[in-house]
C-alpha cells in the first residue's frame, strides 16, 4: 500500500493507494460442440470429487461423474453428450455437496444450485437477439395476507416508458415448487421470449408478474420449510396482488386481459385460482401440472361439468407437458377427459422432462395465443 499527501486550504489530505491483484477466476463448465461438457475444480486437499446430477437421469448423461485429480490439485471430467436444456448439478466432494464455485448459481429445489446450459442447435427464440428489449422491474409492496413487504418481478414490454398513454393486458406467471420469483427470468428467460415474439408481432406486448408462490398468514410457518403447509397464496393474489398492480402500472382492469399461468406446483396454483375466479382471470395456462386424479365432473368445484357454461367463460385455456415427464400420462389424461367433454383447450407436447426447456416452449407457444 501506498501513501500520498497533499497540502489543499491548509489541511494536509492523505490518500492511500492499494494495489491489488486478482487471481483469474477458474474457468466455469465448457460445453464441448459434441454437447459432453468438462468440469474442472481445484480442491487440492480433497479425496474425492463428483459431479452429481439433479436433473433426471437422461439430462446429463449419467446419474454422476467421478472427477480425477492433476498434479496441481485441479479435479477434472468429460461427461457424456447431455440433452439440450438447462440442467441442475452440484458438487460432492469428500461427501459434502455444494454448487460449482465457478457457475452460475439459480434458486431451484429449494436453495441455491449450479446448472449448465447446453445449447440447443434448433432452438434460439429464448437468446437475447437484436431486438427491442423490455425491462425487468423489482415491485416491492405490503401483503395484508402475509403481514409483510413482499417483492416479485415485473416484465414491461419495449415502449412501456415512452408510451405513457398506451395500456397492456397482464400474464401472471408461476414458478415451480422449490423455486421463486427469480425462475421465470434466471432460468425460463420469458424476458428474452416475450421480446423476440412482440418484436415479430406474433405475441402482444403485455406485463408479465412473477410472484412467489408462497405465502405464509402472519405468524405462521414459512412454506417452504418443514410443517409450513398453509399456503395462502390464493388468497395474495386475488386480495393483494392483482389489486396493487391494477394501481400501480398500466393495465387493462378487466378479465379478458387478464390470464394466470405456471409451472408444475404453478400449473396447480393457476387451475385452482384461475378457474375458481373466472370473474378475474379469462385465460389460464397449465405447464407440466394440474391434471392429477382429473375428474370433468367434480374437480375444480365442478367448473366443467356444464361444457357450454365453461366455455363462455374461459377465453383459453392451454394445457402442456413434455413427453418424458413423470406427470405426461396425468397431463394427457386431463386433456383426453376435457376433449371428450366438450371443453375447448389447446394442448401441446414437446420433447423433454420435467425441466425448463420444455417450460420455454410453453411460454413461447401460450403467449402467442394469449389476449387475441
């Protein structure tokens, strides 16, 4: 460190220079162009190191990869060829798992995690591209069914801020069980998505809120956590929700611009609101979820045991699931039962499991449909 001083108005600064040199980071995960991907991590004092999967079995092409060590203390391994996608892994090393140092982290299964993205060579309408851009905005409001500030995202389309007089229909969109606020944006890149569909007019610009999907009454567990079961969140959206950003940004205050859609835990969450607030929401998307034990009669308090009634009601409802996921077989027994009652649906399968690329291509065909 050094030292210099200066003599200004008769006071004598002095100023302290640090010179500081930063060790190069260690180089994150490398796809390779056959889609097998190297890890690398230096942990000199370890005995063993894995890399272990946490997405299904397929993902990554093994359940987990043993590393070896070079004389520098660098573990190192090539996988398999691993599908197209965003995948969940961790390390364990000498039996302790933690996320890769040298990844990103994204919250998914309930903390923290590090996940690796391999290219799809068929697929770019998720990459950010020369387009106009939307914003990402963090809303942060009071919950009077919480008791508490709550904070979720909010997607505004290109023109929001310069366009003052003009209004938008909203999506709300949920994440998965496990997850948060953050998914549909980390991981799902509905950002991205929704600018390069308004920017081919082949979706509408509209606002997009991501909440999280828990949400505890005062003085009660926290839902995530064990014996933490009672979920309000029903109760947030119709109560606080919806109302804070019909106040606060410019939509379009009416059912018909109005749609509520999710993932997996979300899929549930939107059938189960959605249909039991038809007065509030007229479109409803369900990703990968809300078709188990599927009776046309009594679910959803019997919403669709009159066809005709429902299908005044619901402007679209959009049901979707990748064909190796473990829920399909529910997801297409829910359409094959709407179909053969008469209720007007979009249905769409895709290849993939219960993951995220199969949730991008969900939002990517539902917004085209939506507020039309």
């Amino acid at each position: 460190m050094k030292s210099t001083s200066y003599l200004v108005s008769g006071v004598i600064l002095t100023l302290f220079i640090c010179s500081v040199s930063f060790a190069p980071l260690m180089k994150e995960q490398q796809v390779n162009a056959d889609r097998t991907v190297t890890f690398r991590v230096k942990a000199p004092d370890a005995k063993q190191v894995k890399v272990v999967n946490k997405s299904d079995a397929n993902a990554m092409g093994a359940a987990e990869y043993e590393m070896k060590k070079d004389a520098n203390g660098v573990w190192s391994v090539t996988t398999n060829p691993c599908r197209p996608g965003l995948h969940y892994y961790q390390l364990n090393i000498d039996g302790f798992e933690c996320p890769d140092p040298a990844s990103h982290k994204y919250f998914g299964w309930a903390w923290w995690a590090s996940a690796l993205e391999i290219p799809d060579p068929n697929l770019d309408f998720y990459l950010p591209k020369d387009v106009p851009h939307g914003n990402i905005r963090y809303h942060w409001y009071h919950s009077k069914t919480t008791g508490a500030v709550r904070n979720c995202l909010i997607y505004t389309p290109p023109g929001y801020d310069t366009q003052t007089e003009k209004r938008y229909p909203v999506l709300y969109l949920q994440h998965g069980s496990g997850e948060s606020e953050l998914g549909w944006t980390m991981q799902g890149k509905v950002n991205f998505i929704l600018d390069n569909l308004i920017a081919r007019k082949k979706a509408l610009p509209m606002i997009i809120v991501m909440d999280n999907g828990y949400a505890a009454r005062p003085g009660a567990p926290d839902p995530y956590r064990p014996g933490g079961q009672d979920n309000r969140f029903s109760d947030l959206v119709i109560n606080d929700l919806v109302p804070t950003i019909d106040r606060e940004y410019r939509t379009i205050p009416n059912r018909e611009n109005r749609a509520l859609a999710g993932l997996s835990m979300g899929a549930g969450q939107a059938m189960n609101i959605g249909l039991a607030n038809l007065n509030i929401f007229a479109s409803i998307g369900a990703f990968s979820g809300g078709g188990r034990s599927f009776d046309p009669n009594t679910s959803y308090s019997g919403v669709f045991k009159d066809a005709s009634a429902a299908n005044e009601k619901i402007k679209l409802l959009w049901i979707g699931c990748g064909d190796l996921d473990g829920g399909f077989a529910s997801a297409k027994n829910l359409h094959e039962a709407l179909t053969a009652n008469g209720i007007r649906h979009t249905w769409f399968e895709c290849p993939g499991s219960h993951e995220w690329q199969v949730w991008r291509r969900h939002i990517y065909e539902f917004a085209q449909l939506l507020f039309k």
